[in-house]
C-alpha cells in the first residue's frame, strides 16, 4: 500500500506520512459524498452562501498557519504562500457573493406562445485531482464554485502534501459544511480509476499533466462522464519593437520564477523582436541573476527550493540536453543542489532540443531573437500548449492583433498572467479543455436545465 508523504524539499526530511485508503474505505467515502449530496442539491442559498463566506474568514484568521504548511510541503517562499492563502480566500468569497446571480433562472427570448427559462442546478458527486504547486488555490477553484452550485466533492492530492490536504477539508468542516460535502481522499491511482468509474459520481475535474488529464480524459469518456482537464503551457511572452523594454524584462522575471517557475501560466518562451533583442536580453538576465535560492521561511526569500530533488534532477536533463545540443546559457546552467535550481537563461535552442517543445517546469528560460510580429505569432502558436500568453507593445492596433491570432486561453497585454476570482481560467490544445473561475468555472459541472411552458404567461 502506497503512503502520502511530506518531505521538506530544503533538507529532505520526512516528516509526516499518511497511508492509502482501501477500497472499502474509498467505497464509503463515495457513498457518504452520495448521501450529501441529496440534502446538499436543494440547501438554501443562505447557507452555502455563510458556509462560502467563512471558509474566506477563516483562511485569513488562520493564514500564518496555512501558509507555513505549503512552506514546509513544497518550498513555496512564505511571502508568496501568504499570498496564495489570500488569493483562495478571495474565490470562497466571490462565489458567495455571486450565488444567487449564478444560479438565478435564466428567461429565455422564443418564438411560440408560452415560456421558457433555463435552471441552473447540479448533477451530483464530483472527484478531484489535484496538483502540488498550489496546493489550496487549485481545490480552491473546484471546490468554491461547486459547493455554491450544491454538487459534493472528493478530492484526490499530490501525494507530496498531504497536510495541506487535509488542512482544506478541516478548514471546510469548520466554515460549516456538512459532513461529506467536501472529502478527501488518499487514493492511489488505480483508485481514481474506480472513483471516476463510479457510476454515483458525475464528474471529474484534474489539474496536472497531459499524460494524467490523457489518462483521466479517457476513463471519463468511456463512462460518460463530464470533465474539466487543465494540464501544461510552455506560455510564450512577446516582445514587439515598441514594447517599454524595461518594463517588459521586470515583468518577465517575475513571470518566468514567481513560484520557483512551477506554475503551468508562468512565462516560459521568451519571443523578442531583434530590435530590442540586445537589450531585453541584457536586462532580462540582469533582473533574473538577482533571484538568488534561499530559505523559503524568510520573508525576504523570493526563490525557494523546488518542491523536490526529482523535480530539479528531471529539469536539469531537458537543461544539459539543450546544452549538449548547442545551446547558449547566457545565465545558470549548473547542476541542482538537492531541490535547488538556479535561476537559467538559454538560447538558441531549436526543433530538435527537447526544451523546444516541452515544458520547463521550474526557473529556466528560453529566449527566441524573432524578426517581425508575424515571425513572433508563428513561433507561439508552434507549440502543443496553448494556455496563456503575454504582448508587450505600446500599438493598441498590434495588441489587438496578437491577441486575434494566438492559439491560447489566455492573452494578457502588456501584463504576465495572474489569477483572479472573476476571470476565467483555462487553454486549448494540449492545454486541456474546460473552464475554472469566474462563472464559467461555475457552469461547468452544472446541469442547465430547460423548463418550457406553452401555456404559460410571458
């Protein structure tokens, strides 16, 4: 039987382990989100509403606490974790302030004597799977939006932070949920398997990588069950000849290391027309050399460790197999100690590097010299990813066009991407499929129900 394990990425301590649950366990736990879920469907407003609107209280009375588990579980620097525990209590706080709207019925505009209106309710138990680097803003966007809609949850984490795992359903508990609405589940992936399998659940939402959302796509297909994939990005960043270069390179620092660079919408492919090329590159590297690795406990500390020495070792080769095959390091380059990476900057890779085309999960950057706008367009689109993407130009005119012609999600201008509450979240392509936030997020586990009435009156 497989455990959940906490290991401190800094000195690869172990420091708390959690066992598989059995399949017994695991069938209970379906029927008891089940159970839930026939009073949960039909509790009135108000009180998922107050159960939504402590869980934000609560996150911000007990941020210190939260913040230091995702210190511990992933590296994250505690500045940044504090940050994500404000961020997750601003989505329970949106989704109550937006249920009544969201769920309001919708009048429809027809042809013929009569009404019709579309009902928005939910469809049932739902299963989670859920990443390790956003430990509580991943869940976060699953579970907010669909304990307002009334479906119940399980939820499947990483298994390198299973404290922050259970940190979510004690916090739910206590910001009133009733038993079962919000479960989590130490389940291996055979486990997920089944759960996605079951005919009691109704759908299945993963953020992770293709091969996982390839996996789960699959089993969802096959039972017929919705699903929301939200996996990789190899995001590119666009620097046109009239961009402010200055800000352009600021912004694509913290785009490219916020989070240790392990965020699927970092800023990853650098595109720069060769204008300003010299000197995007001579302040990009300049702006990323002053990151230096250091203890993610500091509040000073903006680049922690990995959240793992798996994780570095697995970016290192895609490093020094570019290397070996020609390209540039204008920054880092070296090998990790333990869990730490230093900040990296190459170019010149091409096609047949592997950095070309898959993603670089961590804080390594690639820079492309482009030679015109439709150059820089060609080049992002050449990618199996299409999440997010930033342009950086002073022309509205060739804004408005690299936004029309990007093969994305997301396109942010003269802005890396960031996450809120009220946009929504998602990409094409490898990217996955499906929306999280905002209330597209809201409506997809939601059953839009028509409701007509011939005779009724307008």
């Amino acid at each position: 039987m497989g455990v959940y394990t906490t290991t401190d990425p800094v000195t690869g301590d172990r420091n708390a382990q959690y066992p598989e649950i059995t399949d017994a366990e695991l069938d209970d736990l379906v029927g008891r989100s089940t159970a839930a879920y026939r009073s949960w469907r039909t509790a009135p407003l108000e009180r998922r509403r107050a159960a939504l609107t402590r869980a934000a209280e609560i996150h911000r009375e007990q941020a210190d606490e939260l913040a230091k588990l995702l210190t511990l579980e992933m590296g994250k620097p505690i500045a940044q974790a504090r940050g994500e525990v404000e961020l997750v209590a601003s989505i329970y706080q949106y989704y109550a302030d937006h249920v009544d709207d969201f769920m309001a019925d919708e009048p429809l505009d027809i042809t013929g004597s009569g009404t019709a209106v579309v009902r928005t309710e939910p469809i049932g138990p739902l299963v989670g799977i859920m990443p390790w680097n956003y430990p509580y803003y991943q869940v976060a966007r699953l579970a907010a939006p669909n304990i307002a809609l009334g479906n119940t949850i399980i939820v499947k984490h990483a298994r390198n932070c299973p404290q922050s795992a259970l940190a979510i359903e004690r916090v739910l508990t206590e910001a009133g949920l009733p038993a079962g609405v919000y479960l989590n589940a130490f389940i291996s992936s055979a486990q997920v398997a089944d759960a996605v399998a079951d005919p009691r659940v109704q759908g299945v939402s993963l953020t992770g990588s293709e091969k996982a959302g390839s996996a789960v796509g699959e089993i969802a297909g096959r039972h017929m069950k919705k699903c929301v994939l939200e996996l990789g990005g190899s995001d590119p960043f666009i620097v046109l000849a009239d961009a402010d270069v200055d800000a352009a390179a600021a912004a694509a620092v913290v785009g490219r290391l916020g989070n240790g660079g392990q965020a699927c919408t970092a800023s990853k492919r650098f595109l720069v027309e060769e204008r300003v090329y010299d000197e995007f590159v001579r302040k990009f590297v300049d702006g990323m050399s002053g990151w230096r690795p250091g203890d993610p406990t500091s509040p000073e500390t903006k680049l922690g460790p990995m959240a793992s020495n798996s994780g570095a070792e697995e970016l290192d080769e895609l490093v020094q197999e570019a290397i070996s095959h020609g390209a540039e390091v204008l920054l880092g380059g070296g090998r990790p100690e333990g869990a730490y990476y230093p900040p990296t900057v190459l170019t010149g890779v091409t096609r047949e590097m592997r950095a070309f085309d898959e993603e670089l999960f961590g804080p390594v950057a690639v820079v492309h010299r482009v030679g015109s706008l439709e150059e820089a367009i060609e080049l992002a689109n050449d990618s199996p990813f299409g999440l997010s993407s930033s342009v950086f130009t002073s022309s509205p005119e060739q804004a408005d066009r690299v936004a029309a012609e990007l093969e994305t999600g997301m396109v942010w201008i003269n802005s890396t991407s960031k996450s809120s509450p009220d946009l929504p979240f998602g990409g094409v392509k490898g990217s996955g499929v499906g929306r999280e936030l905002a209330r597209y997020g809201f409506n997809e586990f939601a059953n839009k129900k028509l409701v007509r009435n011939p005779q009724g009156q307008k």
